[in-house]
C-alpha cells in the first residue's frame, strides 16, 4: 500500500514540474511521463523490469574534462547505472558559499554526460558519504557551529544539512528520471546502521530529501542484524552491501517493516580496496590473486542471475584524492588513506582499463542485450617526463600570514582553517625543559622545532609516538607545525575506538605542556595552502645550507612539454610524477595541488592528469618538502608513464608502533 501511494505521489510530482519547466526534445516525444518505481521483485524503469548493473565513480576524485572519458568506459563494461557520492565540503567550503557552478563541482553536468553516455544515476549525496574522504564530506566549518552534533538528531546540524540539500536539490533536480533526467534513486545517509540507531535522525533526513526530491530513496547498509536494524528508515527501501549471499540473507530475515521490502540491491559489492600510508601497507590489488576475481565473477553471477537482485560496484573507478581531500581511520593511533584512490579498481587511478575490467566485462556481458555493450576504447599511452632538478626556495616559515595570538593555543577549525598545516610558536621567557605534550594528542603529525631546528616528530600514526624532549631558555621559539593528515571518515559503534567522527579537531586541542608545565602565549599562522602565489619566483636558498632539521622549504621547478602534443587529447599527456628523493610533503603543478608524497609508500608517484598540464610552455612545479636534506640526493622530479609502488622505512620514527 505505501509503497502503491508513494509511486503515485512521484508521478504526480512529476506532472507538476513538467509543466513549469521547458521540456527538452527528447521529453515532448515520449508521451508517458518517465518514471522509476519499483513492485516487491523488481525496479521498474518506465514500467518495464531494470535489473541496475551499476558501479561507483564519483565526479569530485576525477579531473572534469575526463567525466566522460570514465563515463563511456563504464558503459563499455556493460554498466547501465553510475553510483556517485556528492562531497559537501567541496560543494560549500565556507557556510553559505556554493560552488556548484564550479567545473570540479558541477554534479549537474557530470549527471548530463551520465546521460549522454547512456548511463542512469544513484545520486548519494550523504550529506555524510564516509568515502574515505576528509571527515566523511563533512565541511569542517561544521566543527565550529555551537551545538553540533553530526549525524544526529541534532537542529544545528540538521539545519545546516538541509540547506546543504536544498542547494544541491537547486542544482540537480531537473536531472531526475520524472523530469527527463538520468536520477534514479537517491540514498538516504550513508551506511548509517553502522554508526548510530537514531531513527528520529534519520526520518528527518528523509523527509528533508522528499522535499526537495521526488524519485525513489533507500538505504544501504552492512548485512548484518544491527547495522539493517540502525540503518532502516520507514518507507525508504533498504538495501546492503558487502558480502551479498549473506547480506541478501539478513535483509530478508531483518527487514520486516513492509515499506522498506522490495528488490534486492548490493549497492556496494567491493572490487578492492583503498590503500594507507605506512611502511608495512602494501597496495591493494587483486593482480596476482586469480581467486579474488574469480570470486568476484561468483558473486556477480549469483547476484544478476536472479531477475529480482540488483549490484553496484565499489569502485568501477576510484580516481584521486587531489590536495588535501583524503580522509583517515582512529584505530588507537590515525592510519591515513593515500593521495591516491586507485582502488584495486576496474578502471585504474589514470583512467586506463585493467585486466580485471575485461573480465567483469565478461560477467557482465550474460546480462546484457548482446550488441549493447560498446566496444571498448584502446588504452592512451601516458607520457614520461624526462627528470628535472628541483631548486630550494623559500622557507616555509619566511612566508607565515596572518598572525592570532592567545593565551592558550586555539585549533584549526577556530582559527577559521579547514585543511593543511597550523604552525605554533612560543617564545620563552624563561628556562623550561620536558617533554613536549602538543594538546590532548597529536593531531596528527607535529613537527617539533626550537629556534627553527627540528627536534622531533610526535606522529599519531603510532600508538607509542615518541617523545621529544625541549630544553627552552629565556628568548628561544618553540615551533610546532602541526599537520592535518586527513580527518577521521568512518566510525562503527561496534568498534573498540573513540568517536573522532564527533570530534575532528586538528592543530592543538588543549594545552600544550612540557613536562608539568602549561606553556602560555602563543601566535598562530595558518597554512592552508590554497594558493601559493609566487611561491617559487622568491629568491631561492643557497643548496649548501639545505641540511637536515631546517624546516620545510619550497623547491621548484619545471618542464617542458611539446607544443606538437595534441592539445585536444590530455589524457596523451597523463603521467605519474615522482620525487624520487624526497621525503614527505605535497606537490603542486600549475598551482594545482596534486597531493600528499610520503617515502613510506605504498605510493610512490602521484597522478598528473593531463588536464593539469600546459603544453607548448613550461609547466611549474613546486614541492613543499617538510624534511629537507635528511634523504641524500639532489631534490629532481620525473614523469612515469607506469607507476610503481614500494614501501620504505620511517626515519622519523623507525621502531615506533
Ligand atoms: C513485479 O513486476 C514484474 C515485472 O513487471 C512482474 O513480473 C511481477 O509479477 C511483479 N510482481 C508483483 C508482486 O506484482
Ligand atoms: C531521538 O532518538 C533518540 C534515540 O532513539 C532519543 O534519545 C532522543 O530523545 C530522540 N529525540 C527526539 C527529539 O525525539
Ligand atoms: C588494503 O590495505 C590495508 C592496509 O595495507 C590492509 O589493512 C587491508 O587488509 C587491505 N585490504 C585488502 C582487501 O587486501
Ligand atoms: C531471488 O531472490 C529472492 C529474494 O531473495 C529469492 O526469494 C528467490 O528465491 C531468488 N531466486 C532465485 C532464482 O534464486
Ligand atoms: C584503545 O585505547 C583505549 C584508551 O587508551 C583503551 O581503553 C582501549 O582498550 C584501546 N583499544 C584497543 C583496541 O587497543
Ligand atoms: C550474449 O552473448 C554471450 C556470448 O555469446 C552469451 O553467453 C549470453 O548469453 C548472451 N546474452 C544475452 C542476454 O543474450
Ligand atoms: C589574512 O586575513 C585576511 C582577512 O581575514 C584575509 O583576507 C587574507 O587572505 C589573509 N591572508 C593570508 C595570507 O592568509
Ligand atoms: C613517552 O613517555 C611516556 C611518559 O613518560 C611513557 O609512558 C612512554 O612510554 C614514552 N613513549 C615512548 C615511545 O618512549
Ligand atoms: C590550560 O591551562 C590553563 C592554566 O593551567 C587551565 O586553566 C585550562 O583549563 C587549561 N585548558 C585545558 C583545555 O586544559
Ligand atoms: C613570562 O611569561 C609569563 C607568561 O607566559 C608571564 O606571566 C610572566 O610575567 C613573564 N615573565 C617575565 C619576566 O617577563
Ligand atoms: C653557497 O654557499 C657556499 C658555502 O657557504 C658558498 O661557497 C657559495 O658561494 C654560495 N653560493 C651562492 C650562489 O651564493
Ligand atoms: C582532436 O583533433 C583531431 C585533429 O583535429 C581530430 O581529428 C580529433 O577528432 C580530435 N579529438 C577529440 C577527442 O576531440
């Protein structure tokens, strides 16, 4: 019966907008309004039975002038859905700002080429996406809203996750399959079942996204009993991911409220899996391990073989996490999500197909109309960039900005500073010695220096960081340059860790001591390092004094790429850029922020999307390197056209745990 009245209230809706919006051609030709409704076995797409072959790909990890390239490839693998995660933090930056017409953030336009490309859509706009992304999509001005409580029942965050909705809604809601669109289905939070049990949150989150939207909703949770049972929302069709022989199972044993049955659909059937940072993290692949896919091959087979059972792919495509959008795990010390979000992935980080994409292509290929599948493009050699040297520049610290002072030190968040770096600085005035205690914890990487000589790194990546022990007397500058290293994306209330999902605090949380001592006055620069500005045109440092325990400094250079190179086809110009002898930091190319570079591996390059690169001119490059002169070497960069991955020791903390 609900599920009766609700597809009519999506029709009806439909006729209403259509005739305040201009139909397209494509609208005035078909005389029934389009629609996608579902009966207790099967999605119906116009009234016909749709069995969603999908995949997960999200337009914010992927340069914009290859959306379609990925997209076209999806559909070659025999794919009829896109499943994509929205990011807020990127779509408002600052409370109020939305840059939704940005080209990086143009949902819409991704959704239209989507389309053109033959593909529906599953919109799944969280507003948290966990993702592995900087707190879950969470806007980290989100922190500093009195009262906030996320993913929660909570007025100051439902209020801002409305107007988050709204905005997005504004943007996209004539894409929906009722008004000609590609959307499909729009999911209500994001695995929520996991975290919490609050169903009060959660149909307040529905009704905000029936609102703005008419097509069908869902949820997707893990398929166990207590994620389905915190997950269900009434009249929202619930869905799980993972394992789908056991996760089919549970819905069908846990979900009995009528309103949320109907088919099946494993909307997160995982291809692999993301990498983190760390000496003993190998990348994760299924290269190499032929029962894995064969696996896979399994489960697909098992899935589509029964006409009332739906899947998506996480990932099909996982792309990059540019800048400093990577997110991290609390497990007793942070573990941090690579720069890269290869994935393991059908289609690998440069968008290129891998073997695994043909053979799930093959799975695939049983059901689908024979002829409908497009054939697949070849794969675009990347280019290689012979080396080039990398000059010192300027210190990190010769360019601080806006200074704040205050008693006691304040956090990122209160210093207005969503990303990047916060350094702290004390001047004594006294003699004082001890252990440097920076806040509550680490968070997440101090770099600990006095008088601009490093002393030792406290890194939360350990359980144990190691102590670095100061001795300060009258006049000396005790330096802490704290970085963010990604903000924690995913908690479980069934796991044994503190919720930092509630607490996403970075630089200095609490006082900073050294042995029993609370230390006083502090000035505050924010380093977010959005724009470099003429980073590189400063005058350079003479190579000689560039020697281990100074801090971070600048190096740059550049290269040069061939006006012949065909400017119309970028992806010719793709490569992986490489600081063989560098040690930890970020890289810039044209002032676009590629990510984070850390020797520890597994990554060992970053991915340079063509797009990013100028050819018949020099393109610059500009290394913030937060340890110079403590690998040996001469600071060069390179361009791979394959890339490698390796891990390595940590010098800063060998034998840490
Ligand atoms: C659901 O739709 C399918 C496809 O039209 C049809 O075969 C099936 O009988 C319907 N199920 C119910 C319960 O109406
Ligand atoms: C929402 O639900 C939670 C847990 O189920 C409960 O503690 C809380 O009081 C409810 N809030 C409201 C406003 O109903
Ligand atoms: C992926 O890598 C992480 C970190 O190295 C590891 O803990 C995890 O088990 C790997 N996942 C798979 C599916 O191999
Ligand atoms: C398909 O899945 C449904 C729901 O789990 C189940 O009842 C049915 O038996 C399955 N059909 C086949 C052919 O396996
Ligand atoms: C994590 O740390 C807390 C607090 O120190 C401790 O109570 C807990 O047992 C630890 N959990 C694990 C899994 O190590
Ligand atoms: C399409 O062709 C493949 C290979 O020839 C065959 O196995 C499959 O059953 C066909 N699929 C359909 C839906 O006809
Ligand atoms: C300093 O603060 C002003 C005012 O808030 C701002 O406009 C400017 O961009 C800041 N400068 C830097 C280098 O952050
Ligand atoms: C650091 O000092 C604390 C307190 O003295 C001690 O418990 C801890 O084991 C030390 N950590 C390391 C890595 O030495
Ligand atoms: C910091 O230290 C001051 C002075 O000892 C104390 O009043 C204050 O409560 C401390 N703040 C925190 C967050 O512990
Ligand atoms: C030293 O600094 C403290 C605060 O950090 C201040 O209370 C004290 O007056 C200062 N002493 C001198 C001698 O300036
Ligand atoms: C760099 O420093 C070295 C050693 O102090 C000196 O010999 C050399 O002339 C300097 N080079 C430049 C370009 O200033
Ligand atoms: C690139 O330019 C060439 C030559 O003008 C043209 O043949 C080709 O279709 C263009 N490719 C794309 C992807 O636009």
């Amino acid at each position: 019966m609900e599920l009766l009245r609700l597809s009519l209230f999506a029709i009806f809706l439909g006729l209403t907008t259509r005739s305040f919006a201009a139909p397209s051609p494509s609208q005035t030709l078909s005389a029934a309004s389009p629609s996608f409704t579902y009966n207790s076995t099967t999605f119906l797409l116009n009234g016909e039975p749709y069995q969603i072959i999908g995949g997960q790909m999200d337009p914010q990890r992927i340069p914009p002038a290859y959306w379609r390239d990925r997209l076209s490839k999806a559909r070659a693998m025999g794919l009829n859905t896109i499943f994509s995660y929205v990011y807020w933090n990127l779509l408002e930056p600052v409370q109020g700002t939305w840059t939704g017409d940005e080209e990086a953030n143009n949902i819409a336009s991704y959704f239209q080429i989507a389309q053109e490309e033959g593909l529906n859509v599953v919109l799944r706009p969280g507003p948290y996406i966990c993702g592995e992304r900087e707190w879950g999509g969470f806007p980290a001005w989100l922190a500093e809203v009195p009262g906030m409580l996320v993913r929660s029942n909570n007025v100051p965050f439902l209020s801002a996750a409305k107007s988050y909705i709204e905005h997005l809604a504004s943007d996209i809601s004539d894409l929906q399959i009722t008004r000609g669109g590609p959307i499909l289905m729009i999911q209500v939070e994001n695995e929520y079942g996991s975290f919490g049990a609050e169903h009060n949150y959660t149909s307040a989150l529905r009704d905000i996204l029936r609102a703005n939207f008419e097509t069908v909703l869902y949820t997707n949770d893990g398929g166990v009993d207590w994620t389905l049972e915190g997950g269900q929302v009434h009249t929202v069709l619930a869905e799980i991911d993972g394992d789908p022989t056991s996760g089919f199972n549970s819905r069908g044993l846990y979900i009995t409220d009528p309103t949320e049955l109907g088919p099946l659909l494993d909307g997160e059937y995982y291809t692999w899996a993301p990498d983190q940072w760390g000496s003993n993290n190998p990348h994760n692949t299924t290269v190499g391990n032929p029962d894995d896919v064969e696996q896979f091959v399994k489960d697909i087979n098992y899935v589509l073989g029964n006409s009332s059972a739906s899947i998506s792919l996480y990932m099909f495509h996982g792309g990059t996490n540019f800048g400093f959008g990577n997110g991290a795990l609390w497990q007793n010390r942070t573990t941090v999500f690579t720069t890269s979000y290869d994935y393991g992935a059908p289609l690998d980080e440069s968008g290129r197909t891998t073997d695994l994409y043909f053979t799930l292509r093959s799975a695939f290929q049983k059901y689908v109309q024979n002829g409908s599948i497009p054939d697949v493009p070849a794969n675009l050699p990347r280019t290689s960039i012979p080396e080039f040297t990398l000059q010192p520049s300027t210190s990190l610290f010769d360019i601080l900005g806006n200074k704040s002072t205050s008693k006691f030190p304040l956090t990122m968040e209160a210093l207005g500073q969503a990303y990047g770096f916060t350094l702290y600085e004390h001047t004594s005035n006294t003699s004082i010695n001890g252990n440097v205690q920076p806040g509550d914890r680490a968070r997440d990487r101090v770099l600990v220096y006095v008088n601009s000589i490093r002393q030792g790194i406290i890194d939360s990546q350990y359980q144990h960081p190691l102590n670095v022990s100061v001795a300060l007397k009258p006049g000396d500058k005790l330096q802490l340059l704290v970085e963010n290293l990604g903000r924690v994306d995913y908690y479980s209330r069934g796991n044994p860790y503190r919720n930092y999902l509630q607490d996403p605090y970075k630089g200095i949380l609490g006082n900073v001591t050294l042995g029993d001592k609370v230390i006083e006055h502090w000035d505050m620069y924010p380093l977010p390092l959005e724009d470099l500005g003429g980073v590189d045109t400063l005058p350079g440092k003479n190579s000689s004094t560039v020697k281990s325990g100074i801090p971070p400094i600048f190096y740059h250079g550049s290269f040069w790429i061939d006006a012949a190179a065909p400017s119309n086809n970028t992806a010719l110009l793709d490569t992986f850029l490489a600081i063989p002898n560098g040690l930890k930091g970020n890289v810039w190319v044209n002032n676009f922020n590629l990510g984070r570079y850390w020797y520890v591996g597994p990554q060992q390059s970053l991915y340079l999307p063509g797009t990013v690169v100028r050819s018949g001119e020099w393109n610059k490059v500009v290394v913030l390197e937060l340890e110079p002169g403590v690998r040996d070497g001469q600071m060069v960069a390179e361009g791979l056209a394959e890339r490698e991955w390796a891990n390595n020791p940590d010098f800063d903390c060998e034998h840490c745990i």
